[in-house]
C-alpha cells in the first residue's frame, strides 16, 4: 500500500504541503507517495499542490487519474488538465513554470537531462514545488482524483542545453512565403513529431511554420535537424487561457507566456506586450470557436493580427470573418490584418489547411513577421492555389494587398486579381459595403477579374475565392481570400 494524505482544498486552489520522501521506498532510492481529492464545481480556475523536494533528487515523476461519472445531457462532466511549477513559485509571469500538458497525458518526469514532452529538462532542486490542477469544467457529483509523485535519489547528470531554430533561411530573396503559424505536436495535445510535421509542412509547400503548443515552450528546443534552407522554423505558444486562445507567433526562443487569467482580470494587456517585447506577435485564434474556453473574450485592442481561418472552413470562420470584415469598414487609419492557421493536431489533420502566403523580403523570422503585421498576405487552403491582387489608379499609381492607393475620391481604380489553382470557384470582390462584384473563374481554375471603382464608392477592395455553395442563400466556402486594398487618403 503507497503512503497516502488526503486533501481537502480551500477557497484559494491550495492545500497542506506533501513531504516527499515519506512515502513508500523502492529499490534504488525511488519513493512515491499517494494524494486524493476531490474538487466541487466552481472550484478556482487553478489549484495548487505543494510538495516539499528534499535534496539529492534526480528525477521527479508525476501521474494522475480522476473519476468521469456519468452526468445527464447537456451537463459538462469532468475534466482535469496538469502541470507543475519548481522551487521558484507559482507568482504569474514568474520564473517557476517547468511543463504542462493540459489533458494529454497522464503521466510526466522531469530530470537535468530530459523531460517528458511538454516539460522543461532541467535539475530537480530542493525546495516546495507545486503540481497544478486544471478543472477544466466539472460535474455537479465533483471531480475526485488521485496524484502519484515519484522521486528518484542519485546525481542529477548533465544539464541539456536546447538547440533552437536559426532565425533565418536561404529563401528566395523578395518573394511570397507559404507558412503556417498554428500547429501542435506530441509537446502538447497533437500526435505528430516535430520530425513528423517538418515532413507534412515540406509536403504542403510551406515554407515557414510556428511551434505553437498549449500553455508551454518546451518544444522549442525540439526541432535540430529538422529547419532547412527551404523551411524556416519560428518558435511561440498558444496561449490558451479559461476565455479564449491566442498564438504568439515568431517570440524569441525560449520564452514563455503565462495562461494563468481570465478576461475579467485585465492581465492580458501586460502579457500581450511581454510577446511584442519577445519579438513576436500576438495573433487571437479562432475568436469565435465554440469549444468551452475557446471564444475570444479579450477583445482586439493588443491583437497585431487575427486569425479568421482555422482548420477546414466552417461555419465560425465565416462568422469571424464578417466580424473581420466589420471591423475594416469601421477602421480610421489603422487596421488589423487577418491570418489563418491549421491548428493541426494530428492525421487526418492537414498541416497547411490552410496556409498564410506572406509577401517578405526575405525568408526570415523578421521579414515574415513584418510582413504579417503589415497585411502583405493571403490565405489559401492549399498551395495549389495562388493569387496577385492590386489596384491601379491614374498615372500608373498602383497598390497591392496591405497596401493604400492614394487617389482622389472620383478617381477610377482598376482592381485586378488574378487566380491560379481553382477550377469550379468563384472569385469575388468585397468592400465596405458588401460584395460588389463576382466572377466565375474558368474551368481550368486560372484566370483573371477586374473591376473598376473609386475610393468615394468603396473604401477598400479585398478579394476572396468561393467553393460552389452548399447551402441556398450562404456563400460556399473560402478557397482563398486577401487582405485588402486601401482606396483614398486615410482619415
């Protein structure tokens, strides 16, 4: 029988610390020691473990189960994610975050050499440590669990150093990239390898991608080997807090974004700045998923990007691309440029579905992500497809995708896009006050639209490629579609 404590958790998520050690001894200077609990619905967002590390620990390996009874329809049952935080303390945006896995896994160990996916390899150092519980949603008998913390005795050997991702590759010079910014491995709830995706991402014609784990950067270090002169590899996170999801895309490798808020805790802003400061940018997912937790909640003010796309076209990118396109028409000046991602976590997922295709000066963590905020892209759902979209006014004046061609309010504008890659779609032409002109592209999926304006009439042009529709009255889904084009002089 393993050593056991039980534990009853108060209002602030904490409980009496565990002493290590004190449980039951195996061979080879190993002991485990036992925890029981159970939360009760409403129980806080997080709840906090303290074990107590005696010295001379190599390894320290965590499990845990909980019971899943039966709930009636349309009640949440229960769910429960863990990781853990070392000596240094759980203080939001601290030092002490060591791994998470959500609910990916059952079990993890950490040691100065390796570490389960997810977890950060490092010296199990003495001190009060914390496993963290997230009670992801809970049903109304309670969420019982069981927590089994393990530690093995010996020296802690040498300390692994990760290799990172160089911030630049070959490229082509000037040209469109092909990437895709949101991704998951076995660092946190996909199934692919890293080695696994840097094959799917060559075989999809990109040429960038973003690490973007749940709640954890320990998958930066994992991809040597695997970055080329035709793959560039940025490093982030996807920030998954209790009210939506946001990608940090291209930080400095190495750096982690705290998850531990909500929107009504007006946190967010600090650490959405702490992910420009690491260089990168932040890019709200998926704002109108409707998975618990996954709507976006924070509103739009820090995003430097938004995802529209995610995944297969579905019913919420279309909405999030009207709420996208409402607030272009409402904009005076500044914008906020769309995006999309795969969020692939696994087969028969596609990576690259679909893609984002950056106008960059060069292939680099740098040009790609100055090109992403500018709004020099599009999105497609396969690298078969390919488009050049602008508008032209007089004396030759011309402005691509991003871009604002300055002309006077009745001056004529050509805009002309052109489209490779989809045969059977349609191609249309969108402004502030709705789509104002479409065209069936030619059977062999390659042609090319123009439409004439001014800038008193349409304050923007974007372009978007429609699959035939399947519903009467809905358009069909999105085979591309572009940032727009600015008419006029800003205001």
């Amino acid at each position: 029988m393993l050593g056991r404590r039980e534990f009853v958790v108060g209002a602030a998520g904490t409980a009496g610390a565990l002493v290590l050690g004190e449980g039951v001894s195996f061979a080879g200077g190993r002991t485990e020691t036992v925890v029981r609990g159970t939360l009760p619905p409403g129980s806080p967002d997080y709840v906090y473990l303290p074990v107590e590390v005696p010295r001379g620990v190599r390894e320290l390996r965590v499990s845990y189960a909980y019971e899943r009874p039966a709930v009636p329809a349309g009640t949440q049952g229960n769910a429960l994610d863990i990781g853990v935080f070392d000596e240094r303390g759980t203080e939001l945006g601290g030092q002490g975050f060591r791994g998470w896995s959500g609910g990916a896994r059952t079990e993890f160990f950490l040691r100065a050499d390796d570490a389960t996916p997810g977890y950060v390899a490092g010296p199990v150092r003495a001190g009060t440590w914390h496993i963290v519980l997230g009670p992801y949603t809970v049903a109304p008998q309670g969420l019982a669990y069981t927590v089994t913390v393990g530690i093995e005795y010996g020296a802690p050997g040498p300390v692994r150093r990760p290799v990172y991702p160089p911030a630049r590759a070959r490229g082509r010079g000037r040209a469109w990239y092909r990437g895709d910014c949101h991704l998951h491995s076995v660092y946190s709830d996909g199934r692919r390898t890293p080695a696994e995706i840097a094959a799917a991402a060559r075989a999809a014609g990109l040429d960038f991608i973003n690490t973007s784990e749940h709640n954890t950067h320990a998958a930066h270090g994992a991809w040597q080997g695997l970055w080329g002169d035709d793959l560039l590899i940025l490093t982030g996170e996807e920030v998954t807090t209790r009210t939506g999801h946001v990608v940090a895309v291209g930080t400095d490798p190495g750096t982690f974004v705290d998850w531990r808020y909500r929107a009504r805790d007006n946190r967010f802003g600090g650490f959405a700045r702490g992910i420009r400061r690491a260089g990168g940018l932040v890019v709200p997912a998926h704002p109108h998923a409707t998975c618990v937790g996954c709507a976006w909640k924070f509103g739009f003010g820090e995003a430097d990007v938004v995802e529209v796309w995610n995944g297969p076209y579905t019913p919420e990118d279309e909405v999030a691309l009207a709420d996208w396109d409402a607030a272009l028409a409402t904009g005076r000046g500044t914008w906020t440029p769309a995006m999309g991602g795969s969020d692939a976590h696994r087969e028969p997922q596609r990576v690259g579905e679909p893609q984002t295709v950056v106008l960059a000066e060069e292939l680099s963590r740098e040009a790609i992500l100055d090109g992403l905020r500018a709004g020099r892209s599009y999105v497609a759902e396969s690298s078969a497809v390919s488009l050049t979209f602008s508008a032209v006014g007089g004396r030759g004046a011309r402005a691509g995708i991003g871009e604002r061609l300055r002309v006077a309010p009745d001056a004529p504008v050509t805009v002309r896009l052109e489209v490779s890659g989809a045969p059977g779609r349609t191609a249309r032409f969108v402004t502030d006050q709705g789509t104002l002109h479409t065209a069936d592209l030619p059977a062999s999926g390659t042609g090319t639209v123009e439409w004439t304006t001014t800038a008193a009439y349409a304050s923007y042009v974007r372009a978007e490629v429609r699959h035939p529709a399947t519903v009467p009255g809905l358009p069909g889904a999105l085979a591309a579609f572009t940032n727009p084009v600015f008419l006029g002089v800003a205001r």
